[in-house]
C-alpha cells in the first residue's frame, strides 16, 4: 500500500507493529524469559515511551517521530503548541503541510539523516509557525534515525528545545549594554567596578575614552592610577580613595592627565560599598563624568560675564531684566552706576525709582512703565538725577517681552545707555553747526555742498539770489551736469575727483555756471573736503573718510568783464590816440623842418589834417570822460519837466549841417506828453544816435524819428507803466544780430575801420545807454539784414505822473 494513503489508524498500528517486533527481538536474543514476555515487555515498552514523552512534556521539550516520508507518527503537547496543532491534528499529516515556511529547512536535513544514518545535535533553527505568524521562533534541535533489526531507517525522532525568549533576552541585554555604553559615550560618564574577592577593576570604554587609555589593555588599578592625577589634585585624590575604602559614597572633582600630556576635568562619583554577613567590603561601583567642556564653558561664561561688565563699565552701558517666577527686577552694576547707587543695595523699589527721573520727563517714564506691562518694545531718551542732583542723560530700550502659552508675561530684558557726554556733543554741535549755518547764510558769497558723487546738498541764500533758483530745485541735483557749462563740466568733475581721491585738503578754480534765466556766471571757487566725523585730519596716519565737498564761491562775472572792458579800452584808445597823434607828428614835423610850405596848398592840407586830429583826440577824451563820469553817478541829472517835440527839435538843428552835406531829410512823428528828465543830457542821447545814422545812411535818404506811446514794465520792480517810446530809423547797411547787444559797449563799432570813414569814437552807444538806464528807461537795437532797411534804436523814457494826454507832432525837415 502506498505511504500517502495510510490512514491515521493503519499508522498507529504500524507504530505499534514495530514497537511488537522490537519486543520479540528482545526475546530472541535472550532479553525476555517467557513466551508471554512479549506482551509484558510490549506493555513496559509503551510505559516506558508514554513516560519519556510525559517527562519531556513537563520539562517543556518538544518530542516527535516522523517516518521515512516525514510524516508524523508520534508528537507531545509541547511540540504540538509551538507549531499550533493538536496532537491528533499531527498524526498522520506531512511535515512539509503543516509547516510550510520550515520545511525548506527540516526536510534537507532529515532526508540526509535517513541517507547517512547520522543523528544531528543541538541545532538551531529560526523560522515561522502557525502558533505565531510573524513571530520569528527560535529552537535547539536535535535528530536522531530509528532503525529496524535489519538496520534500516524506519522512522526520525527528534528533540526540540525553544529558546525563543532567551534569545530575546540574550538581544535585549545586547541592546541595554550597547545603549549603555552609547549613552556613557555621549554623556562622557564612564562608569567602573572593583570586586574585593578577584581583587580587579573592570572599566567601561567610556572609562578607557577619558582616560585616553587602550582599550585592549587592563585599566590602572592600585598605584598604577596615580600618575594619571594631576599633582595639585592628589590631596583630593588620596581622600576619595580612603573614603571609597571604607564603603562610603563620595563625589569630587578632580584634574586627571591623559599618556599624551592632556589636561581633563572629571567628575568621580561612587555608591556606598556592599559587604557580607561579616561587615566585609565586597563590591565598589563608581562613575566618572568627563566636565571638561562644561569646566571651559564655566570658564567662558565667567570671563564673559567679566568682559560684559568690562564692557558695560566703558560703553555706560547697563541691562536690566525681570521674571515672573521672583517678581523682581535684577540690574546690573552699570545701572547702579548710572544712577549713582551702590552695586550691593537692593534695586529701588517703583516708587524710588520715579525719585530719580527728571520731573520734566514722568510722562516718558510712565510711556515706557506702559509699554514694559504690554511686553512691547521700547526706546526712549530721558533724563535722570542722581542722589548728588546731577543730571544724566539715558537712552533706555527694551526687547519684546517672553509669554507664556497662556499668554501671561513672564520675562523682560533692557538696556539703559548713558548718553549725556553725546548728548552735550549733540548740543554743542546743533550750536557750532547753527552758528556756521547762520554765518553761511548771510555771507554774499555763493556756498555749495556735494556729496562724494558730486550731488548737491546744501546751498546758501546767496547762491540762490544769484542763479535765480529756488531750493527744492537745486538740492539733489548732479551739480556738474546740471549748472556747470557743458564744455567745463567734465574738467570741473575730474578736478573733483582728483580733490577726493587725493585728499587735499583745499582747492582753487574757476568755472562757469548757468542761471536759472541762462545766463552765464563766471565763479572762482574755494574748496574744502568734509572728512567723517572721527576728526582724524585728512593725510593723517589714520584711515579717514571723505564725506563730501563744501565749496565758497565768488561771482568775477562783472569783474572779468571790467578786466576785458580795460584790456579793450587801453587797446582801442591806445589805437584811437596813437593814429592821429601819428598823422599829427608827421604833419608838424614836415612844417616845423620847412619841408613844406605852410602857405601852400600841401601846407594848408597838413594843417587840416592836424586840427582834425585835434578835433577827433578831444572828441575821445570828451567822451571817456563823459561816460567814466555817468558811470561812476559822478555826473548829476538836472531833471526837470520837458517836452519830447522840444527837444528832436533841438537835435535836429544840431545835427541839420552834417544832414545837409548828404541830402538827408528827417520825418517825425511825435506823440509828445511831459517827460521828467535832464533835457541837455537827453539831446546829447537824440545827437549822438542822429548823428550815427547820418553816417551810416545814403545821400538822398530818409531818417525818420517817432515818438509814441507805450506800456512797458518798471525796470526796478516790473510794475506796469506808461512810457514814451523813441525811435530813430536810418536806411543804412543794417546791424547783424549778433552784433545787436555788443554795439552799446564801449568802444565797439561795426567794423573797425568805422573809426576811421565815419569819425565815431565807439563810445556814443555806451553814453547813450548810460543815460537812458539813469532815467529809468533802457535802449536796444533791431536790424533785418535780410531786407535791407536799415537799422531801428529805440529807448524808452517813463511819462510825467498826472500827465496822460499828449499832442501830436507831424513833419519833414
């Protein structure tokens, strides 16, 4: 019959076949006496089977018998529970069914056993089973091959012994010894044992780490742990180890030296001893703590705390801090030396506090009291009196309070500085700079001052006078782009540059600035470099920095074009004088040496050209001394009322001879209305601009001279006014327009042989315009070259106050 189709039962019965055979061998061989001792040997034997697996079961060993197909022919309760099946369930079923997940692992081996006959001891095996899924099991096993009388493999036992739980604790031990000595390498404790029985010390690794000592040698014990004590430590040393001795705790701290000459702080701690019945000291258990960074850091800490006192003794500066837990405000030394206290009395309480703040400056300290209740930061400028009276300045802040979960205030921090030596700087320096602003401000000098990138920063009043500006628009501008010529500003900004980066401390140039009307104004400038204010001077060995520039201007414009008017006037009448004193000198010479005949027609032409030479030097001088006289306010106006007909006449008659020798007619057109003016001074105006257009007008022309009514503004305050406006028309060749402002300077003609065709002195312009401005009207020119009509001056004089109704005068002359 086939293994796999043997019941339960027929497996029984084949168990208890063998065991029947097994018997009757016994007897055989001389083992049973009787013929009914198989039966009785049949029954110890099973008593004897039954017993052994009983006693396996009480002492929790698993048995089992498979046969040669592993399948179960005998199992105990023990086994049976670890793999979670019944006895009954076992019997008769495969091993390989029942236990799935260890049968890759049994079945090679058991199948070799049944090969090679040899039993298998004390084998451990892990593995899973359906008492426990997921739990990894852990057992000894032992196996071992039943054999028939012909010495066949019939069946395997086996022995099994769980040790589950021990292999749980043997790893759980592990984990505490490794977590230990984890724990003591990272909290630097190391701990030790001395048995008296073996006389022997046993370290930790941790121990061996602080000691610097190899861990695969024994640890110092006796004498041998003396020299690594460091010598001012022995004392102590010496005591522990007699207190130690007599089985009393201790703690000392103590300076150990490491084998390579390192200094290490430790903390030695040891356990009452433990002793026998007889009072014998058994067992010591000790532990030492490596302190030595916490030794450095309280070191640290104390020369910090020491530093910021230091610190807050030089700066005056002190803190302040309060916490919930006490209830109390802790200042440090510097506070009670700001208030002038002593360091060893208590804080003052709330309401001797507010003794010593300023009276002016309660409501400052009931801001900050507020803000402190709020846990808000603060900073305030107050003041304080000390006991002796003295005021002191402080400057008191505070850091954002610490809450609590339940948003309850539990801790503050503050600081108070000391700043009245600033705060006198502070006000000496508001002054100094009040004083240099008044005296910047009032002086009639222009004063600018740039940052380092040449911005403008501060103008004075002057400058703005002069250039026509308003603050707002000057401050913030780049000042060479913006004010400075476009063909100076580039050389005017390297000079600054240069100034900056060489730090010299003064400069001098000059440029020309633009007004806010366009004008150009010529400026010599004085210049300072502002340095920081740490007021190390510049070239020092100290490092300083440039803040800026601050330059002092003066306004040359008119100087300069005095300067030029000179240069002009020594040339033009050097040039003016010496052409006819020239002619002069050689017509007198000729006469006085009788190379000519005074009496002839040559003689009489060279005492012509001498008095015309006469004429034309007084003519020049007459007129520089004019114009110098009327324009140093030498000469003064004999104003008085006049009529404008009056007067063109008056010139007209002057001027009608030399209008005769061209055939040159006038037309006027007169609106005449009274005038306040100096009549004589005025036909002098009227002669010299008739007498220009004669001279620059064709035979057979026309001069036309008109004087109608006009509103202008006020030259002084550009109020409106009514003024008489005058007009002389020539048909000359025209004035370019470029020309039309230069010609009333002095000694400025059209074309400089002017001087010599038309006898003009390059000075009539000029006293024109000179007399004119001093009655309160202005003079100008206009000229269209283009259409070739001549020229037009025109000037204006103010009407007589209560005078508005005029005549009109119309005619030819």
């Amino acid at each position: 019959m086939d293994d796999d189709a043997k019941t339960k039962t027929e497996l029984i019965e084949e168990l208890q076949a063998l065991r029947a055979e097994v018997a009757m061998l016994k007897q055989k061989s001389g083992v049973l006496p009787s013929s009914e001792q198989p039966d009785q040997e049949f029954l110890q034997s099973e008593q004897l089977f039954a017993g052994f697996f009983n006693a396996a079961t009480q002492s929790n060993v698993g048995l089992f018998i498979v046969d040669k197909n592993l399948r179960f022919l005998h199992i105990n309760q023990v086994l049976a529970d670890i793999n979670g099946y019944s006895i009954q369930e076992h019997l008769g079923q495969l091993l390989a069914n029942l236990l799935p997940e260890l049968a890759p692992t049994l079945t090679p081996l058991l199948q070799t056993l049944i090969e090679t006959r040899q039993p298998i001891s004390n084998l451990e095996i892990s593995g899973y089973v359906p008492s426990q899924p997921g739990v990894l099991r852990h057992c000894i096993n032992s196996f071992f091959p039943i054999s028939s009388t012909t010495g066949d493999v019939i069946a395997v036992g086996g022995i099994v012994l769980e040790i589950t739980e021990y292999k749980q604790v043997i790893e759980a031990l592990q984990q505490s010894e490794f977590n230990l000595r984890t724990a003591q390498r990272i909290a630097h404790v190391g701990s030790w044992h001395w048995d008296q029985i073996t006389n022997t010390v046993i370290w930790s690794e941790e121990m061996y780490q602080i000691h610097g000592c190899d861990l695969n040698q024994s640890p110092p014990q006796g004498k041998e742990l003396e020299p690594y004590i460091h010598p001012d430590d022995f004392a102590d040393y010496q005591q522990l180890i007699e207190r130690a001795l007599a089985g009393h705790s201790f703690e000392v701290d103590l300076r150990i030296i490491r084998p390579n000459g390192e200094i290490r702080y430790i903390e030695a701690r040891g356990e009452p001893g433990i002793f026998n019945a007889q009072g014998e000291l058994l067992h010591l258990y000790g532990t030492v703590l490596d302190v030595t960074e916490r030794k450095r850091v309280e070191q640290a800490l104390r020369q910090s705390e020491f530093a910021l006192r230091e610190a807050q003794r030089i700066a005056h500066v002190g803190s302040w801090q309060w916490e919930q837990d006490n209830e109390k405000i802790i200042w440090s030394e510097e506070i009670y030396r700001i208030h002038g206290l002593d360091p060893n009395s208590a804080v003052p309480d709330a309401q001797k506090r507010d003794k010593y703040i300023h009276p002016d400056d309660l409501d400052i300290h009931q801001a900050m009291f507020n803000a402190s209740v709020r846990g808000e930061a603060y900073e305030f400028d107050l003041r304080i009196i000390r006991p002796d009276g003295e005021v002191r300045y402080i400057e008191a802040r505070a850091e954002p309070g610490i809450f609590n979960e339940r948003g309850e205030l539990i801790w503050l921090f503050g600081t108070v500085l000391d700043v009245t030596d600033r705060k006198r700087v502070e006000a000496t320096l508001q002054e100094s700079n009040r004083r240099w602003r008044s005296l910047l401000d009032q002086v009639q000098l222009m004063v600018v001052g740039l940052d380092t990138q040449g911005v403008v920063e501060y103008v004075n009043p002057f400058f703005l006078q002069v250039t026509g500006y308003t603050e707002p628009e000057v401050m913030g501008q780049e000042w060479f782009k913006t004010f400075v010529v476009a063909e100076e500003w580039q050389v005017s900004r390297t000079h600054f540059v240069d100034l900056l980066e060489q730090h010299v401390p003064y400069s001098h140039y000059q440029n020309r600035i633009i007004t806010k009307s366009g004008e150009e104004r010529i400026i010599v400038w004085n210049n300072t470099v502002l340095q920081d204010t740490t007021g190390n001077p510049i070239g020092s060995p100290v490092q300083t920095s440039v803040i800026g520039i601050i330059g002092i201007g003066k306004d040359i414009t008119e100087q300069h074009k005095l300067e030029r008017l000179k240069s002009e006037f020594v040339s033009i009448v050097s040039h003016e004088l010496r052409t006819p004193l020239t002619s002069m000198q050689v017509a007198l010479s000729l006469l006085d040496q009788k190379w000519v005949d005074p009496t002839s027609e040559e003689g009489q032409g060279m005492i012509h050209v001498t008095a015309e030479g006469v004429d034309r030097l007084v003519r020049l001088v007459n007129d520089i001394l004019d114009l110098e006289r009327l324009d140093s306010g030498k000469v003064h106006l004999e104003k008085q009322s006049c009529y404008p007909n009056d007067l063109i006449q008056t010139a007209i008659n002057q001027m009608k001879d030399l209008a005769n020798q061209s055939d040159i007619q006038f037309e006027v057109s007169v609106v005449s209305y009274p005038i306040q003016a100096d009549p004589d001074r005025l036909i002098q105006v009227l002669t010299n601009l008739l007498s220009n257009a004669i001279r620059f007008s064709p035979c057979d022309s026309i001069i036309k001279i008109q004087v109608e009514k006009f509103s202008s503004l006020s030259v002084e305050d550009l109020s409106p006014v009514t003024c008489l406006q005058f007009m002389i028309q020539d048909q000359g060749r025209g004035i370019p327009s470029h020309q039309l402002e230069s010609i009333f300077e002095r000694f400025q003609q059209l074309d400089a042989s002017d001087s010599r065709s038309k006898g003009g002195t390059g000075l009539g312009l000029a006293i024109c315009r000179s007399i004119i401005e001093q009655h309160g009207g202005r003079i100008w020119a206009e000229s269209n070259l283009q259409i070739r009509k001549g020229s037009c001056f025109y000037f204006t004089l103010p009407i007589l106050e209560g005078d508005q109704d005029g005549k009109e005068t119309d005619f030819i002359d």
